[in-house]
C-alpha cells in the first residue's frame, strides 16, 4: 500500500512536469511573474459573559502562470501571535489538478454547517479531473507521509439545471463511512436556493441545511432527523468604500441563544 502509494505521487508528478515542459516547448507561451493577492479582514463574534472578541485575518494567494497556486491563510489574536491557519500548494497541467495543504477536503458545505457530520482532515493530498476530485489526508504527514488516515472523494454535475455534488468520506481507523450530497444553482428569481446532507453511518444521523440567496443576504436552517429544525441564520454583506462589512447571527432554537457576528475586510 505505502509502496503504491509513493509510487502514484512520484508518477503524477513526473507527468506534470513532463507535460507542463512539453506545452511551454510547443506553444512557446510566455509565465508570467508570481501574482499576489489577499484579503485582509477583522472578524467580530461573542466570547465569554457577553463580551465580543476580534481576530485579525490575513490569506494571501500567490499565483504563477502556468505553474502553481499558493493559498496561505494567518490568523493573529489580540495578543498579537500569529499563525498558519491553512495552507494549500498545488499545481494544473492539462486538465488535472494536484495540491497539497490543509484545506483539501471536497465533502460539500452550506453556510451555519451546525448539523452536517464534518469529518477531520487535516493535511492531505488532493487529485483533480475535471468534476472528480479524490484527496487522501494523511495521519502525520511530518513523521510518515505514507500513513494515510482517510479518503475522500466527490463528483459535481448537472441534473435539471442544478449543480448536484454526491461525496463520501472513509476513515482507515475507525472504518466508519460519512456520506454527503450537495445542491445549488436553484434559481426562483427573488433568491437562489441550494443546501447540503450528510449523513454518518456509525452514529446513524442524518443532518441537513438549506439556504437562500438574495442581493447581499444569505439566510439557512438546520436540523437533523431527531430535531428537524435547530438552528436559523443569516448574514448581510455590502460594500463600503471599497471594504465589504458583514453582520450576522445564528439563532440556536433548542438553546434560545442567539450569537451575533461582524466582519470587515478589504481586498487586494
């Protein structure tokens, strides 16, 4: 297993080489300099005893033409440490898309994503052809790289004029199986509607979310087969002066407990 393993990653990326090399010889297409651009953002949200905390945010992406993309994501607290939050390096020659990182998983997403089974993957692997992607997540990728903890893959495509993505996670320890399916693109003219499912199979719940779209609000639901409806939530985003702010909340309806949140961020 490990053997194939390394095999298929020194494989893939020989061709990619092989083959960016080949396409630059043929069609003498000129890379362009590394390109730089970020978000710099304040994110706002309840603590402790009613109080609020800020955290101070910066993702930048470095792209090269023809070469690689880098996505580095840095989280700085109030204290003023900061850390790689995520990062993911990667690379696509003819179609076929290679990275690596932390922020690989392809299980679909909504927005609240309280109720939907989230299964951990940390730094991985990730393969993609077209609508298919498949990213293996390795248990310590700084002791043994060959470890594989699980597996992950999804296929996006078009049903009706939606865009339905079926995905599935396996885990190697524990064996257990979560599956997921997610739906977009469901345009009813005043809003955009779409969501996700997920459902694990050892712990035999099924949880969903949708959510609508209109302008600068977005609004979703959750719940899962034991308590329909758990959480309703929102956000609004407009521009100011070249900033996007957003303001939100989720209400927990079993907790009554309602949790505002606020964000400003700048692009460039």
């Amino acid at each position: 297993m490990r053997n194939v393993f390394i095999t298929t990653i020194a494989a893939l990326a020989i061709a990619g080489a092989a083959q960016a090399e080949d396409t630059v010889t043929k069609t003498q297409t000129p890379v362009m300099g590394p390109v730089l651009s970020g978000e710099l953002s304040l994110d706002f949200a309840e603590t402790t005893n009613n109080n609020y905390g800020g955290t101070f945010g910066l993702d930048l992406g470095i792209d090269v033409q023809g070469l690689a993309t880098v996505d580095l994501d840095f989280e700085v607290d109030e204290a003023g440490n900061g850390s790689l939050a995520d990062w993911t390096v990667g690379t696509t020659v003819g179609g076929l898309g290679v990275a690596m990182g932390t922020d690989n998983g392809v299980m679909p997403g909504a927005e609240g994503e309280q109720t939907l089974a989230a299964p951990v993957m940390t730094e991985s692997v990730a393969v993609t052809a077209g609508s298919a992607s498949v990213a293996l997540g390795f248990t310590d990728w700084n002791t043994d790289i060959t470890d594989i903890s699980n597996v992950q893959g999804a296929y996006t495509m078009g049903v009706a004029g939606l865009d339905v993505t079926a995905a599935a996670d396996y885990n190697l320890d524990s064996e257990n199986t979560v599956l997921g399916a997610g739906v977009s693109g469901l345009d009813l003219g005043v809003a955009a509607l779409g969501g996700a499912m997920t459902y694990d199979v050892d712990a035999e719940v099924f949880g969903f979310e949708a959510v609508a779209t209109t302008g600068g609000l977005t609004a979703y639901l959750n719940g899962d087969d034991t308590d329909a409806l758990q959480n309703i939530g929102g956000e609004y985003t407009m521009d100011v002066a070249g900033a996007t702010f957003a303001a939100g909340a989720n209400y927990d309806v079993d907790a009554e407990d309602l949790t505002p949140t606020a964000s400003l961020s700048f692009n460039f």
